[in-house]
C-alpha cells in the first residue's frame, strides 16, 4: 500500500471515531501536500466555518467530503521516495579548548527523525551547529546530498531553530506571511498557507498575539510555524520540548512525525531533547552523545548483549539481591529513585515480571532500557 | 493607505516591504516639497521694512536635521524587525544590492532637505525681479548710492609724511585728490564710490555674476562731475527714483531736491549726504546694517545728514537677496558633495549593520575609532617632530596601506571558505572604508602637485588648484564608483555570510 494511502486510511479511522482534532491537522498537512491554491482555498473556508461551528453535526460531512476530494487529487500525484540527505562522516569539532565532538558518523534521510540526546554539555547543541553550517568541523566531512547553488543558498534549506529563540518583532502573522512571501509563495496563496501552517501548529487563536504575549511553548510553534513555510530539507531543533508541558511534548513529536513523513514533502528532523521516553518513541534513529563521543541505539556494536531493567521498588538492594538472583543477576545500581538491575540476554520482561510475582516484589515502576539510550546515562 | 500598499508590498515585493522604502519615500517626498514651501515662505522680500520674515536659516536646518533623524530613527526601528539576510531567507545575489539601493535612496531623501529649502527660499527671492531687471538695477542703484552715503575713494599715500618704525611704517595719506590735474579735497563728491554689489558675488559667492551685477562706474560718474554734466547726474537720480517708487521705499527724495542737495560745481564740497535710512526705524537694530553694506571705514569726522533720506539699506539689502538667489551660489558642487557623501557614509553605516549584527558593527565602530584616533595622535607627534618633515601625503599612504590590509584578511578568509573567523567585524570595516581609498589617492596627489608647484615654478600650481577647486566633483564620481563597486561586493557578501560562523 502506498505510504499516502496508508495514511489516508488512518485519517478515515480518526474520522470514524470523531477524532476531528487531529483529523484536521491530518486534512491540513494533506492539503499543503496538494501544493493547490483551489484546495488550500476549500481547506481555509472550512476552517473559518469551524470555528463557529465547532459542535455542529455537519463536521463529520465536511471533513469526510473534503478528506475524499483530498484524496482523490492526491492519489493522483506521485509520491516523493525517502532519499539520503546528509552523510556525516568522522566529523570532529573541537570547539573549545577543553571540548571535543565527534568523530560523529550519521546518515539523514528524508522522512526521519533523528533524537539526539545526551547530557548537557554533551555536544548536542554543537552536532547540530555543524549539521546547519553554523560550525566547520575541524576534520571529516559532512556531505549534503541535495541541489544547491551557493553556501548561503545551502544554509537556507538547512533551517536550525536554537534553543533560545530570538524575538520577533511587530505581529506575528505579518512575519509569517513575510516568510512565506521571500520563499515565493504567491500573493494569493500566501495568507491561505499562512493560515493553515498556524491553524496546524494551533496558533489559530494566536494572530493577533504580540511575541511578548506568548508563553515559551506557543514561541517555538511560531517557530515551527516560520520554518515550515521555508520549505527546509532539515530541520534541526534544539530541545524544541524544553518549555512544553507533557502534553504538548507528545503533540509537538507527533506533529513533527508527520511532517518528517510526509508521501510528497518528505523532510528530515533532528531533534536534541532530554525527554528520552518521548524522543526514542519518535525518532527513527537516536544518537546519544557523551563527552562528545557518539553511541547509536539502533548501531549493532552499541547493541550490549545484556537485558537492563530500571524499576522502582519499597525493598531493599540487599533483598532484591537475593530474590533475583534466581534470574542470573549481573548488577544492581541506584540511580537516583530507581534501581537498574542487568541481567544476561536471555532474560527477558516477561522472565523478569514472572520473577518479581514469585518473589513477591511489588513494583511501583518498571521499563526496560535493554534498548533505550537510557542505559547509556545510567552506565 | 500606507497600509494597503504595505500590505499588497508584503505579498509580492517582501524586500520592499521590509524596508519600508515605498511609505519612507512618499514621507520624504512630501517633507522636502514642506521645506521647499518653508524655504518659499521665508524668501518673502519686503520692501516695506515693516514684516521680516528670515528664520535664521541655521537654526531652521539644525531643527530641519533633528527632525530628519528622529524620523530615520523610527523607520531603523520598523526595518531592524525583520531581516530576510540574517535570518537564511533565500535570496538572490543581486537583492543585497538592490537593498542598498533603497537605503541609500531613504538616506538621501532625508539628507537633502537644506537643497530644498535653499531653493524653495531663491525661487521665491527670484520672482521679485527678472534677472534683467536686477541686472539693470544693480546698476543704478550702485551708480545712485554715489550720491547717497558712498564710500570715499582711500588717497594716495603721502611718503614725505609717512614715518618709518623699527617695525612697521606709519602712512599718512593726503588730504586731497588730484583728478585731470584739479586738485579735490579728500571728502569731495567726486571721491565718492559707486556701491560694489560685487563684494557680494565676487568675494563670497565667486566671481561669475561680476559683469552682470555691477560695473566699475566710479569713473564715469566721476566724468560727468568733472565735466558739469547734469542731465547724466539727473538721469541717475531720476533711474534710481524710479526704481525706488516701484518698491514704496520710503523716501522724501525729488530729484530737485536731492540734485540741490548734493550737486556742487566745480569742487562738490559743500553738499550733505542723504540719509539712508527712513529716520523712525533709528533704533531699529536694521539701520546698523548699513554698516555692512555700506563700508563706511574712510568718511569725515563732521559728517551730517541732511533732511533729505531715502531706506536705502532696506534697498540694498533686499537687492543683495535677490542677488544672492540668481547667483545661487549656496548650492554650488560643494554643497551637493558634502550632502551627497552624507547620505552615502550614513547608507553604509545602516546597510554593515544590516548584513551583520549590532554586536560586531559595534565593536567595528569602537575600534576603527579608537585607532583612528591613536594613529592619528601618533602621526602628528610624527609629522611635528620629525625634521625633515615628512610631506602629509605619507600618512595618506599608511591610512590606504590600513585599509588593503583589512580588505587582504577579508578576501583571504572569504577565499578560504572555513570559518568566517573576524570577519564579521572587518566586512563592517571594509564596507565603511573601502570608498575612502579613490579619495585618499585624489589628496596624495593635490598634496603632491601642491608641495612640487611651491618648489619650482611650474604649471603644477594650476593643475594643483583644479584638483582643489573639483573636489566637489570628484567626491561625487567617487560616490558613484563606490556604488557600481558594491553591485559586484554585495555578491562576495552574499558568498560570505554562507561561510560557517566558528
């Protein structure tokens, strides 16, 4: 099944369920997809429909009418393959005298999300400056696999949001649709995707906001909202979770999911965050970095053969010693609240749970890090 | 409806929009047609003595300039909030320099209001009289005055009577003069001047309108005293009244009475002088002008008006006005250079900032400043203490040598294509300076011909005073070239603002 059709059936699930929040956002992307000023026109009105219409009945007919239209254009358009973007080999930086990043090796594709993380100081924030340009690796080489005329060119399809962001000045929205008119959006179609870039990032309410107004999180959708009218092939956030509650971290990352995703503007993402969970449950690769160094998750020689639990518990280490010991146990480390217990390949969650009920240990906590970067902060 | 064109500006011409440049040029339009019109109001002439309407025109172009900036100050303030370059926005190459046109077209607009209003004032002055009719009566007013207050003619020096100091020589000149062989005495009203108008062309505004304004006609009137000739004397008299009547300048003058006054054949000596001024306005600050009019430095001690008068400083004075608006020598090149290479230096200074942050044009600007002046200290230490003295032209050569050194880092980094390193702060630099080089070569060779035409007698002088007297052109074809030299900059601009940051 083609990657749009796929997706198409997934928005019809959401619609079937009454799921219009998201089915909007869905209908959205779709119709940014279209690259069509007659859908963004169609996908506008309904919007400014909803708005006063929010509770009506109709809205599952106008999003059912306007999905199949959507789909019926778009499955006529040819879907753009995911390709590779950048290929970073052994870059080194040294950035200050007594910091090292790297040697890094990394290929982005289009379509994926690339989590970074690490603790602080850890050269996140400078594998991203070297992946936008901002740094000359001091040895290795990144290579950008895509067309460009110039640098400066180069650098305007390489869009990297810092972590403190700088203030925009004047309204909001005429900075988008300056954005959206210097990336060649036509005067007709500039307030239309305007609109339905903030109405996706959910800045509809937003407009007329000043930048001092807006609480950190609806500063980096704005953001967001700037960088998707630029029509980046990358995007590199710094900790874009940094300021939103749990919630929105969860929106935001599945809002860049489809993004990154999409069958006919596909882009790649790289994120830095400290929210591991909520990044390895998104991101197609996570790099970890420590001390400059780099440990892929998903690389077969950063694969440990080992199966790593962390749990909390009311026992004791010396007691949980002895009861798990039944399970071959190789280590048990207090790290902070939680305990990490290591134990050969072969034991599995299911082994581990078995043995916690015939030992009668109660679990307030449990997660197995076996393959989450998390291992790598508590190692 | 600024807003409307600024929002139809937003949607298809981003780059104007962001620059504001279509409100910023109606504003600039509209504010110097304004100063033209206060430039009008104020070139009112009044022959009646009684409105006086001069705003000191220095006082107005200081408030005219203030008021400029804070208007400069806003629009940097709506420009600075966006700014696509910066930001990676894509951009064409050629834009750079196309936004440097607008900033240069802004900073000229607000630059060159004292033109308007200088020539909103002589336009005004200009109506009064066609430049005919000023010519003709420049000369009869000139010719008039002879027998009004004129200035007496300096005697020869007596040499028998001159005492000679250690120092200095005492001269005393001799009471009388010697004219066909009569001789007159010293306040005859045969020693009498015709009024020089040229002092008002010649000395301050050049020399061009010299044929125009006024003609030696000392020696002709002093003709027809000599010969009796009363028709030519009551000719003049009779121009002048004329003249006179047709502005309703005061005056109780006929010219009988004023004939029977002056006119005293065959020695002029017993005659009294026609007060020029209209006797109410005595205590009128205005009557003392005549002072600067009239260059009453050699007058009799005893010297006393009759009854008779007529406002001839009024008179004058207007008439050096109206001259002074065809002569039009306050807008000569000079002027133009001076506000032309204003808005120039002050269009650079925005578009460096623009095309890099306010951090490094800051330091930029301390730093060029701070050794600005600490090469500068450094080189008249020099230049005073070293003998023998070192031609000024030298320290033209370090300051160039200077400039080729910031622009070789630049280019070599540029070149490189690592990191920009310090360039952030030298393009500021090279961006302020780089215009500075064509002038500084035009001084080392004016200083050159200058010190080369005082050591031998050449023709070096002349070509020496050409350079002097175009550099008002040259500081303007210099301008140009600095121009159609940032068209092809702005590209290495654009190729160097790809360059990594560290």
């Amino acid at each position: 099944m083609r990657l749009f059709q796929k997706q198409f059936e997934e928005v019809k699930e959401l619609l079937h369920f009454g799921n219009y929040s998201q089915v909007i956002k869905r209908v959205i992307d779709f119709t940014l997809d279209t690259e069509n000023v007659k859908f963004y026109k169609a996908t506008n009105a309904f919007l400014n429909w909803y708005d006063s219409n929010e509770t009506s009945p109709q809205v599952k007919e106008q999003l059912s009418v306007l999905l199949e239209k959507l789909h019926e254009f778009l499955s006529q358009k040819e879907q753009v393959p995911n390709e590779l973007l950048i290929s970073v080999k052994n870059v080194i930086k040294k950035y200050h005298s007594d910091f090292t990043l790297g040697p890094i090796n990394l290929n982005i594709n289009t379509g994926e999300i690339i989590g970074l993380v690490g603790e602080n100081g850890n050269g996140k924030t400078t594998l991203l400056r070297s992946l936008c340009k901002e740094l000359h690796p001091t040895s290795g080489d990144v290579f950008f696999l895509f067309n460009y005329d110039s640098d400066y060119d180069l650098r305007t399809k390489l869009v990297y949001i810092p972590q403190r962001t700088a203030t925009w000045r004047g309204s909001m929205y005429e900075n988008l649709q300056f954005t959206a008119s210097c990336y060649g959006y036509k005067p007709e179609e500039n307030y239309l995707v305007v609109d339905l870039v903030m109405t996706r990032l959910g800045l509809r309410k937003f407009r007329s906001y000043k930048w001092n107004g807006l609480s950190s999180g609806y500063k980096m959708r704005f953001e967001l909202a700037r960088m998707l009218l630029r029509k980046p092939q990358i995007l590199l956030i710094d900790e874009p979770l940094a300021n939103l509650d749990i919630l929105a971290q969860q929106t935001v990352l599945d809002d860049f999911k489809h993004i990154a995703n999409s069958p006919f503007r596909p882009i790649a993402i790289v994120l830095s965050s400290q929210q591991l969970y909520e990044v390895e449950k998104t991101s197609s690769q996570v790099v970890f970095l420590k001390n400059g160094l780099q440990r892929n998750l998903t690389e077969e020689d950063s694969e440990e053969k080992q199966f790593i639990v962390e749990f909390e518990t009311t026992e004791t280490i010396s007691v949980l010693n002895e009861k798990l010991n039944t399970l071959h146990l190789i280590s048990l480390e207090q790290n902070g609240g939680t305990l990490i217990a290591t134990f050969p390949n072969d034991v599995t969650i299911t082994t581990f749970m078995k043995a916690c009920i015939n030992e009668q240990i109660e679990l307030n906590y449990l997660r197995n890090i076996s393959n989450s970067t998390r291992r790598f902060f508590v190692k | 409806m600024f807003k409307k064109i600024q929002n139809h500006l937003l949607l298809k011409y981003p780059l104007l929009w962001n620059t504001k440049f279509v409100p910023m040029l109606v504003i600039g339009s509209v504010l110097n047609i304004i100063y033209f019109g206060i430039g009008y109001t104020n070139g009112i002439i009044d022959f009646s003595g009684k409105i006086d309407l001069d705003i000191e025109q220095d006082s107005f172009l200081i408030f005219g300039a203030f008021f400029n900036s804070i208007l400069l100050i806003i629009w940097l303030i709506y420009y600075v909030r966006n700014n696509s370059f910066s930001s990676f926005y894509t951009k064409k190459p050629n834009s750079l320099f196309y936004e440097y046109l607008q900033i240069f077209i802004i900073c000229l607009l607000f630059s060159v209001f004292p033109l308007f209003y200088i020539i909103g004032k002589q336009e005004h002055q200009k109506s009064y009289l066609s430049k005919s009719e000023l010519e003709k009566n420049l000369k009869i007013i000139s010719k008039a005055d002879f027998f009004i207050d004129g200035e007496y003619e300096t005697t020869a020096i007596d040499t028998a009577k001159s005492v000679e100091h250690d120092d200095y020589t005492e001269t005393v000149n001799y009471d009388y003069i010697v004219y066909n062989g009569e001789i007159y005495n010293q306040y005859s009203l045969l020693n009498r001047k015709t009024f020089y108008f040229d002092n008002y062309t010649q000395y301050y505004y050049g020399s061009d309108y010299r044929d125009a304004a006024t003609i030696n006609n000392d020696s002709l009137i002093r003709t027809y005293l000599y010969s009796n000739n009363k028709t030519e004397v009551k000719k003049i008299m009779s121009d002048y009244l004329k003249v006179v009547h047709k502005h309703n300048i005061k005056t109780n003058l006929t010219v009988e009475n004023w004939f029977k006054t002056v006119y005293h054949y065959p020695k002029f000596e017993n005659y009294r002088t026609i007060r020029p001024y209209f006797k109410q306005k005595e205590t009128n600050r205005d009557v003392n002008e005549y002072n600067t009019y009239g260059y009453q430095y050699y007058s009799p001690s005893n010297k006393e008006y009759s009854n008779l008068f007529v406002d001839q400083n009024l008179l004058i004075k207007n008439y050096i006005k109206i001259l002074k608006a065809y002569t039009n020598k306050n807008i000569d090149k000079d002027v133009v250079a001076i506000i032309l290479f204003f808005a120039f230096s002050l269009s650079l200074l925005i578009f460096s900032f623009r095309v890099t942050c306010f951090k490094k044009w800051l330091i930029a600007l301390l730093s060029t400043g701070f050794f600005s002046l600490l090469i500068g200290l450094i080189c008249a230490l020099i230049y005073e203490n070293v003998q023998p003295r070192i031609p000024e032209y030298y320290f033209v050569f370090l300051a160039i040598l200077l400039v080729l050194c910031n622009a070789t880092y630049l280019f070599v980094t540029i070149s490189k294509n690592t990191t920009k390193k310090h360039t952030e702060i030298s393009l500021n630099i090279f961006i302020w300076s780089f215009s500075f080089v064509l002038l500084a070569v035009y001084f080392i060779i004016a200083d050159f011909l200058h010190i080369y035409s005082r050591d031998e007698s050449n023709d070096l002088d002349t070509v020496f005073y050409a350079f002097q007297n175009n550099l008002g052109y040259f500081v303007m074809v210099n301008i140009f070239i600095s121009i159609v030299f940032l068209y092809f900059f702005s590209k290495t601009i654009y190729k160097w603002k790809g360059i990594s940051e560290h």
